[in-house]
C-alpha cells in the first residue's frame, strides 16, 4: 500500500505544542515583569547577557512566529482539498479558492463568510504574531537607575577609646566654628551641626552612593526648668565701664547651684534695665564630681534706679536699688553618646546623616561630657583675638549682655533673630545646647576620630543603564499570545481529524496525479491554460467537486455527478488573445522597483540619522512620561516589518513560480514538475532549491530570510539617553578686587584683632579643608552671581535639582606670584654655640642657639642685641643635653608669634624669609649642620582662568581645578595691608608635632597638610626645589585668602573713577559669558552605531540578494493568475501532452515519479499543437524529447510527437467521447 502524505505542522502534537509555547510565554513575561520591578531591571547595560535580554525576546519570538507561517501555510494550500473532503463544493469554494493568492485581511473576511475556521484563525494568529514581534522590540529598554547592593565598606576612622583629653586641636575647631558661621566654611568630613562620625577610607567614583550604619558622637544637654534667687548684688566702674556684679542662686528638683556673673555696660544712665544672658557652670552643693557638674541658661532682667549727684567735675550717676525683675533659667546636664547612625552618600555626592534605633550606646572610657564644655570654655579664654558683640540695644530703653560663650551661640545659631526677640527664653533653650553640639562634633572629629582601617556592610547604589521591563507592552503581548492560543484551539478543533492525502497536492504532480480520475474536468480545463480566472468559472460552470476515495486511503478529486445543481457543459474554443501569461503584483517590475528604492533609501536614511545622530549626540526628545516614547522602537519596527513581509512575498511567489519559469526553458523532471519549494522550512527549501540549482528562489529564499531578523536588530536601534543641556548664559559679579583697601565689606566681620584670614587659612591649611567662597588655591575671584533667566527652559526637560547643574566661564582672578632666590651651601653659613643660653628678661631662655648668615641677601640685623645679630637664630637642643638632633623650619611671616618668643629670631630679607634644616649633634661634641634659606619678593597679578562651578551657588568644582590663561597674566597694582609682611600671623599651630620639631606655623603646616613635604626633605639638599615649591604653593594660597580680606569691595560700592584691579571690563558692566550644562540632561533619542550597521548591513544584503534574482529571472509573465491555484495547474497540466501520456497509465504516484524521473524527457511550457488536434494550439506543459526540445529552439518543430499509450482506455470514456 503506497504510503499517504500528512502536512507535518497540522498534526496534533504540533498543534498543542504551539499552544503550550504561547501558554508558557505568558507567565514567562509576566515574571519577567516582576523581576525587572523587583530588581530595577533584568541587568545592566555593560553586563555580560545585555544583548540576550535586549535581542532575545524578539529573535525567539521571530523563530516562532516562522514557524507558525508553515501552519498558516499549510492550512492556506490545503484549505481547498479539506473542503472537499467534508462535501461536495462548487468551483468557486474549492478548485478555484487559493487563498495564497490574496490580501491577508480579504482572506480572513472570505474564509469567516465562507465558515472556514481554521483558516481565518491561522492567518489571523499570524497577523497577531506579527504585532507581538513589533512590540516585542520595545518590550526591554534602558533606563538609568539607582542600583544598590550589599558589600563590604572600609572606614578610614574609628572613636578611640583610650583617647583622656578633648584638648587636643581644639583651637582649630573652634576656628572652625567660627568659619562656619562667620566665614561661610561648610561642615568639615566626618561632622554634621549634630555629629562627628565614621568616614569612608576611599572617595566614591561619580554617580555612586553608600548607605551604612557607622558610629557617630552626639551631644546633647538635658534641661530642668529652675527658680531663681538674687541674692547678692554690687556695682563697680572701672574707667568709663560700669559693671553689676550679681550672685544668682538657681534650684531644679535635684540640684541647687550658685553662679555669679557681671552685667557691663558703658552708660547706665542711658537705660532703665539690663537684660542678660548667660551661661553658668558649676556643681550641685559642695561636690565637685562630674556627675554632679551641672550647667544653667539664664535670661534675665536687671533693673535700677539713676541718681544724679551734685553736678561735680568727673562726677558719675548712682546707680542703687537693683532688682532682678524678670528671669526664665534651666539647670542642665551635659551628655554624650556614641551610637549608631545612618550615613547616606547618594549618588549627587550630597551626605546625609539621620539617626536609627540604637539599643547599646556607649561612651569612652576617659571621656566625660564635662571634658567639652571645659574644652570649649578654655579655647575661649586664649586669647585669640576674636570679638563678639557683648551688648546690643534692643529698644524701649534696653539693652541685651552676653557672655562669651552665648554670643558665640548668638551668632552661630541665633544670627537671624530680631534685637527685640533675643529675651524670648525658648530659642536660647534651642540655641545654646545647638551650639554646644555643634562644637562637640568638631572637638570630637579632630581629638576623639583616629586614623583606623574598620570594614562595615552597607548598601553601594549607583547609577546604572538598566534594562526595564516595560509593563503595558508585557501586558499587551501577554493578551495577545492568550488571542493566538484562542486562535489555536479553534484550529485543532475545527481542522478535520485526518489530513493525509495520496499525495502532496503543492507540486503540479502532486496536483495533477490528485484529479487523474476527474476526465471531465480535465477537458474543460485543457483549452484554458492561459484563460482569465472568470473564463475559467464560466467553463467549469455548477459542477461541484470533491474529494473520493477511489481505493482504500486514496483520496482524489472527482467531479461531483450526484449534485442536483450540476448542469451540461458547454465547450469554449479557445482564444489565443496572449502569447504569455501576466506578472503577479509582486512580481511587477514596478513593484519590484519600489521595493528596491525602498531598501536603498532605507540605508540612507539611516546613515543620514546616525550622521546627525553624531553631530548633534541625539535626533530628538524623547518622554518617558506619554507612549509616544514606543514610537522611536515601533514605527521602525512596523517599517522594517513590513519589508520583511515583502520580501517574504517575493520570495513565496518566486518559489511558487519556480518550476514554470524553469519550463519556459525546458528543464528535468526534478526540477519543474515535481519540484516543491513551498511546502518545507527556509533551509529545507534552500537546500531544495540549490540541488535543484533554482537559482532565482535561492536569492529570494536569502534575501526573506535576512530580512526576518530586520525586527531583531530594529528594537535597538533608537535608545533613550540623558545627554547634557548645554546653554549660554552670564556670570555677573557683585563684588571685584579694589586697588585700596576694602576695610568693612569682608574683612573684620568676625572681629578679628588682625583680620579673617587667620581662621580661613588656619582651616585651609590646618584641617585640608575647602576653600572659601570665590577662592581656589592661589587664585581669587570676584563673586559671582548666575543670571538664571536662559536657565529657565531646563523647567521643560523636568531638570530642578541645583546639584545637577555645571557652569564654565573664564574669570579674571587676582593672585600672588613669589620670586624667590633659594640659597644653600657654602651661601649659607652657619654657627652653632653648644653648651651657652641666650637669655631675655622676661621672656623664654633659648639654649644652643644656631646663627644662620646668608650671602648675597641685604637682611635686616641687629649687631647690639645677641638674639637679631644674625637674620636667623633658632634654639637647638634642651638645656644640659650633649647629644641629640632637631629638624628646624621657620619663616619671618610668623612674627610674633610664638616661635619668636620661645625658639628663636628670623628677619626679613626680602618680603619673606624662610629657613630649613637638620641639627645633628654627637656625644663628642661635634655636630653637622644642614640648613637651607629661600628669600622671596612677590608681585600681584590678574590672570583670565577658565573656572568649573557646580549648581547655581556657583561652588568651584575642585575634581576640575581652575585653569589660568598664562598668556593673559597682567599686573594687578593693589595696596599693600597690614598683615602684608607676616603672612602668617597668629595662624593655628598644629599641636601633633615631634619634640625633634622645631617649625613655626607655616612649616608646621608644610609637613602636615595636602601640600605636605616629608620632615625628612627639610635635612636633604637633593629636595631642597621640592621644598621651595611647596613653600611658594602655601605663601599663594594664604595670601589669596588676604586678598579676599582687604581688597574685595561691592559693585555698587565702587567708584567709577576706579577700575578694578588688572580688569578690562567696565565698572558698569561686570558680566561674563559662561556655559551651563544641566546633567543628566534631557532624555533624548540617540541612534545607536553598531544596529545601523548591521541594519545597513542586512539591508544591503536583501537588496543585492533581491536584485540578483530579479536578474536571474527579470520575466515571471509566464502564466496567467496564481500558480498555486488548483485549477490553474491542472488546466497547464491539461492542456500539454502529460494527461496523454505517462498520467494516462493509471501508475501510483511513486510509478509516475520512477517513470518520469528515469525517461529522458524535457518539461517545457508554452503554445503547441498536439497531435490529433487538426491545428489547434493550446497553452500547457509539455513533456518532449531532448530531439523535440532541440527542434523547438531551432523553430522546427510544431507538433508534438509521442508515443499515446493506452490514451484513453484507462481514463474511461468522458474525455473521447467529449472531444469527439
């Protein structure tokens, strides 16, 4: 028994396994969806799998939706034959019907009204397909996102617990207190006004964050509300002072302290009453213990009575009858813990520390809280020069007194508050322990923090391209694959249970062999090879056709005599009106054509995108905020799309044509009459196509199969990304640098005895702090303010955040330049007295001095006093010692100061003098010398730099210093100040130096700040340009800190008649152009680079693949109509010599097959005269002779000559009789 034919993709188990891909797509995308919200996204952009999440839903689901066509197919071609298999049907609904040869949507249409389920399903799952794949491109996209994981953090300090003293640096925070409030200073590492705690060991890359729990130190004061008792009272002028000396005695529920203070003010008389404020130490009764130390806040009012005594020369009024009239007091006690904290450095590198639930604090063993109130008290009465206002005139015939301490607090944490409001209790409540916190953070941060190496787990974020899971379009796909399982169940269940056939009905033999039996049909169709598709209807008439099982499992079409409708046939002679056939639609050579510019055009439009792409670095907006963000993936993808189904047209009605357009020039059996390049897979069919050298399908076969990955590569060929907003704008300066001294617009705020300089550069140098406002290093430049109007578009591209903001402008800056002479050698002489003691009334013994002596400079000496007979004489070794060695450095910038009065003598040689070196003295008394000396002059200059700000404060971005324009260096003719000579006057000396150390402040400075040169370098005469240089970077950087003191003047301040110094700009115009850039930036659409080309690429591939095979085969006007349609096949079949011949034998197929591939025969198409037709030509396949081939290309040949076997015997009598 022969073997039947079953489409493979209709059998059931295919079927299901369509169905089960689609179910389990569905929650694979819906997990999918969960992940990406649960994790920020399936990955990163640089990881290793991002192409797989980015290409791989869309190539897998391309794969499918391939393999789902050959359903459709298969469905499509053998929707006639299921037809006819159920019933007998007229022409029009099976051997006319090809619903290959129409418009997808008239197919849907025709098989609904036609009732025909499985085929509107097939081609409607299809269709649906299609748009998944389409969404599918946008269904993963990059978006920037903060990510954050789990790792180990290193700290770089940790609170010591053997640490006894809060005294340590404590002048330099108080220094730091006062930048703070009076100088602008941000908080310094590690301390917030609440905290001093834990720091990171290594600086966060850009756009990377932390999140930890680290120890910090956090002070507070815990307040009782007291009473309070005057009870002792007195008064005292002292010159033209008047002071009120008055002894309080204040009581909570647990303690009773007694404080005296004195309330002064220069006129009594011009007011009624005194208010005060103070701050009170002592101790609860006679106990003297920490924890009985208490302190109190007292806001009072004193008020007395004015008597006027006889009107005698120096006579002062009587000041009696003193009263405390109104007072609010707390009794409080200081605390202090270590705990737990959350540090936060997110990825704009803003910090922020909050508190968590700690249930084990803990303090240090050796440190009481006491310890910094006592530390802050001390610092305080040093001396330090700094002022604070002690009274202040409120109004109504009052003043306010403070003490110290409370108007540091005042102006730290009070500035703001009105005169008038300064006696409401409640804010000094608030403010004083504020103050106190404050203060204790940053004794903490530099006394109790120590250098440590401590590993913490905290949470790293960063801001990352992510890919994210786009949920309408997971959403969307999802219902759609449920509409193609909806579409498959329909299909299993209405498809009939047994498609298995005789044989392959696609191929013309397969197709002929199928209607061998139905001789009538045959001649109806034999004249109509090349007639119109309605002639042909006409000619079949009413018949209705079906399929019958004329053996057992053999199925063939026969003409359906039982139908009631049937009617006799009439006989059309045929009209030779044509010579050939037409072209399909597709195949036009128009079609073509524009299917081809198309592809050419494509490829320029990209490379014309991707060009401006890279001029611009985008080609529009895009917003994440409305779908039209899906239009840069999908309409591209819907492009793309759409060339591929073309393609894929061409390529099937290319194939479908193949074996007639190989018989147009004769070809082997295999190669036209059996040839099937339709029904199998592409590279089955390619396989086919090239054994059987079908060259024009081999090119189309290629060029549909490259552009089915179009799709693919599509998605990714628009990203979204924030690209910077770059504008121009104006810088406009509201102060700028005056050629005589500025006194009172920046200078002297603190009340400084010398000047604000000496807190700025104690904290630049001192703790490697920021700058202040305005100034970098050397450089000092006006303030600036930004003019935010042309800022203003960044509202539309949702950009607020200041931080986000970069600013380039080129600024005039003024700064120091030191001309220095370095001296060492035989230049420098030495003299070093062991064993003698310089001693001074008065003042510190200096022993073993060293006499430095240096040729060639005119130094200032003084011969009769035996401390300034040399310009540099510094103490060497202790009193008594034999042996032992120093490193020394010292500068004549220090005067004054407490070198000069403990250690030594250096004068001026030039502006500044320094000198460095190494003592080293031997139990034998001899001793080696090293010393070294730089003697500088300076000049002031203005130069044009190129200066990086950060957000609309305009702070000057230290990771991209400033740049000075050395071409535009220019004198800046500016007064010399006071504090000219002595740089370094008063500023903080660093407490942590070795005893073998003998350096005034600016060497001490040298040696332990970002500018440090190692102890060692002062000894080596191999670093002595080292030195210089690090010596000239500090001398710049104080004195630009000078500048900003005593020259900086408002604008408005300025006179017109002045210029500012070094500038050319007008007084009337202090305007500079600068470019802000707003980051991340508008999100903008970018092309990428690598999916243009491969676009381009696949594209180009298409297009040669394509026009190859229009070249191969440039007329496909071989038949009239679609070649896959029943009836059109078996009316060329009919029409030629094969139903005369070898399909008249009544063989199997697999005889015909055997026969007709062992015979030596040529199939050819076209216009013959057969045998016994008395002249008459018809237009069919012809199965001739390699003599007869040969004879019609010479044009001999007109008839066919064959051998009839059996020609009608077999075949019944219906033909015979009818042609009769």
């Amino acid at each position: 028994m022969p073997a039947l034919w079953q489409p493979l993709y209709l059998r059931l188990w295919v079927l299901v396994t369509f169905i089960a891909a689609f179910a389990i797509l569905i929650p694979i995308l819906e997990v999918l969806l969960i992940i990406s919200n649960r994790d920020k996204g399936l990955s990163t952009a640089q990881q290793r799998f991002e192409y797989a999440w980015k290409y791989g839903p869309t190539a897998l689901l391309t794969i499918i939706t391939l393999a789902w066509d050959r359903v459709t197919f298969q469905i499509q071609i053998l929707a006639p034959w299921h037809q006819m298999a159920k019933s007998a049907t007229s022409a029009s609904n099976s051997i006319l019907l090809d619903y290959l040869d129409m418009f997808p949507p008239a197919v849907i249409a025709r098989a609904l009204k036609r009732r025909s389920w499985a085929p509107a399903a097939a081609l409607s799952a299809s269709l649906v397909l299609q748009v998944i794949v389409t969404l599918s491109t946008s269904l993963i996209d990059l978006h920037i996102t903060e990510m954050e994981s789990l790792v180990p953090i290193e700290l770089k300090t940790c609170f010591n617990d053997a640490a006894s003293s809060t005294e340590q640096d404590s002048r330099l925070a108080y220094f730091t207190m006062v930048g703070m409030w009076g100088l602008r200073f941000p908080y310094p590492e590690g301390t917030t006004a609440q905290y001093a705690y834990q720091t990171l060991a290594d600086p966060l890359l850009l756009g990377t964050g932390v999140r930890l729990n680290v120890d910090s130190l956090v002070a507070t004061w815990d307040c009782d509300q007291a009473g309070i008792r005057l009870i002792d009272v007195s008064t005292e002028w002292q010159g033209l002072d008047f002071y009120i000396w008055a002894t309080f005695e204040m009581r909570s529920a647990d303690c009773l302290m007694t404080s005296t203070t004195n309330v002064w003010t220069p006129a009594p008389e011009n007011f009624t009453s005194h208010n005060f404020v103070r701050m009170f130490t002592g101790s609860c009764g006679d106990t003297t213990t920490s924890i009985r130390n208490r302190t109190s806040i007292v806001v009072g009012r004193l008020s007395y009575t004015i008597d006027y005594p006889d009107l005698i020369e120096e006579s002062r009024p009587l000041v009696s009858d003193i009263k405390l009239t109104n007072s609010t007091q707390a009794i409080c006690v200081p605390r202090y813990d270590i705990r737990k904290v959350n540090f936060v450095h997110d990825t704009t590198s803003a910090e922020k520390i909050s508190p968590v639930q700690d249930l084990n604090p803990r303090t240090l063993n050796m440190i009481d809280a006491w310890d910094f109130l006592i530390a802050q008290l001390n610092v305080m009465e040093t001396g330090l020069g700094i002022q604070t206002e002690g009274s202040i005139e409120i109004g109504n015939g009052s003043v306010i007194n403070f003490d110290e301490f409370t108007a540091h607090a005042r102006s730290s944490e009070l500035s703001q508050v009105p005169y008038s409001e300064l006696t409401d209790f409640s804010m000094w409540l608030k403010g004083i322990p504020a103050y106190f916190q404050k203060f204790c953070a940053q004794i903490a941060e530099r006394s109790l923090l120590e250098p440590c190496s401590e590993m913490a787990m905290g949470n790293q974020s960063q801001i990352e391209n992510r890919l994210i899971v786009s949920g309408p379009i997971c959403h969307a796909m999802a219902a759609l694959l449920v509409l193609c399982i909806l579409h498959c169940v329909i299909i299993t269940l209405t498809l009939p249970r047994n498609s298995r056939m005789a044989a392959n009905p696609t191929s013309i033999l397969g197709t002929a062999w199928m209607a061998m039996g139905a001789t009538s049909l045959l001649f109806r169709l034999q004249d109509q090879g090349l007639g119109e598709l309605g002639e042909i209807r006409e000619q079949l008439g009413t018949t209705a056709y079906r399929l019958s099982q004329t053996s057992p499992d053999i199925l063939k079409l026969v003409p359906d005599r039982r139908s009631s409708r049937i009617r006799p046939h009439f006989y059309v002679r045929p009209k030779r009106l044509r010579r050939g056939g037409k072209y399909a639609i597709i195949l036009h050579p128009m079609s073509r054509a524009l299917f081809f510019l198309c592809l050419a055009g494509e490829i320029s439009i990209l490379e014309a995108l991707l060009r401006l792409s890279q001029r611009n670095n985008d080609i529009g907006p895009a917003d994440l905020r409305h779908y039209i963000q899906y239009s840069w993936t999908v309409v591209p993808s819907v492009f793309f799309t759409a060339m591929a189904l073309i393609a894929s047209s061409i390529d099937g009605a290319t194939r479908s044509l193949q074996p007639f357009l190989t018989m147009k020039k004769g070809g082997r059996f295999p190669q036209t009459f059996s040839l099937d390049l339709l029904d199998g897979s592409l590279p089955r069919m390619l396989f086919s196509g090239l054994r059987n050298r079908s060259w024009p399908s081999v090119f189309t076969i290629i060029a549909s199969s490259v552009s089915s990955v179009f799709t693919i590569f599509s998605g990714s060929l628009y990203i979204n990304q924030y690209l910077p907003i770059t504008l121009a704008t104006t810088l406009r300066a509201n102060t700028t640098f005056n050629r005589s001294l500025a006194l009172g617009v920046t200078n002297n705020a603190l009340g400084f005895a010398w000047g604000e300089n000496t807190v700025a550069s104690s904290l630049v140098l001192g703790r490697n702090g920021s700058f202040p406002p305005f100034l970098y290093k050397d450089l000092a430049f006006p303030s600036l303010v930004l003019n935010e109007g042309p800022l203003m578009v960044a509202k539309e591209y949702n950009v607020s955040n200041s931080s986000a903001l970069n600013i380039v402008a080129k600024v005039p800056a003024v700064r120091s330049k030191l001309h220095c002479n370095v001296y060492s050698g035989e230049k420098v002489r030495t003299n070093l007295t062991m064993n003698y003691t310089i001693a001074r009334p008065e003042r510190p013994r200096i022993p073993n001095p060293l006499r430095i002596d240096i040729d060639g400079e005119g130094c200032f000496v003084k011969a009769s006093d035996e401390l300034k007979a040399s310009p540099v004489m510094i103490r060497t070794l202790q009193e008594g010692a034999k042996e032992g060695e120093i490193t020394f450095g010292s500068s004549s910038g220090s005067v004054d100061d407490k070198f000069h009065n403990w250690h030594g003598w250096i004068s001026g040689c030039g502006l500044v003098t320094y000198a460095w070196g190494h003592v080293t003295v031997h139990a034998n008394g001899e001793h080696t010398v090293n010393a070294f000396a730089l003697s500088c002059n300076e000049t002031l200059e203005t130069v044009d730099t190129a200066v990086h700000f950060k957000s609309s404060s305009l702070i000057i971005d230290s990771k991209q210093p400033p740049v000075p324009d050395e071409a535009s260096s220019r004198p800046a003719d500016l007064e010399p100040w006071p504090q000219r000579d002595f740089p370094y006057f008063r500023l903080v000396q660093p407490e942590n130096l070795d005893s073998s150390q003998i350096f005034d402040p600016s060497f001490s400075h040298l040696i332990l700040s970002r500018r440090a040169v190692l102890p060692s370098d002062l000894a080596d005469a191999a670093a002595v340009e080292k030195v210089a240089a690090a010596i000239r970077a500090q001398h710049e950087l104080v004195r630009s800190i000078a500048i900003d003191e005593y020259h900086r003047i408002d604008i408005k301040d300025l006179s017109l008649d002045e210029a500012p110094a070094g500038t050319h700009v007008s007084p009337r115009n202090f305007l500079y152009a600068a470019n802000a850039t707003i980051l991340p930036g508008q999100l903008r659409v970018v092309q990428e680079i690598w999916p243009t080309r491969v676009l381009q690429a696949l594209l180009a591939a298409t297009l040669a693949s394509s026009l190859i095979a229009w070249w191969l085969m440039p007329r496909t006007d071989v038949i009239v109509g679609s070649p896959t349609n029943i009836a059109r096949k078996l009316a060329l079949t009919a029409g030629g010599n094969l139903f005369d011949d070898i399909l008249a034998c009544g063989l199997t197929y697999e005889e015909i097959e055997r026969a007709l591939n062992s015979q030596d025969r040529i199939f050819t198409i076209g216009w013959r005269t057969p045998t016994g037709s008395q002249g008459k030509e018809r237009y069919g396949i012809w199965a001739l002779s390699p003599g007869e081939m040969e004879g019609l290309k010479q044009g001999d040949v007109n008839k066919a000559s064959w051998i009839p076997l059996k020609r009608w015997r077999r075949l019944g009598t219906g033909m015979g009789k009818t042609r009769s």
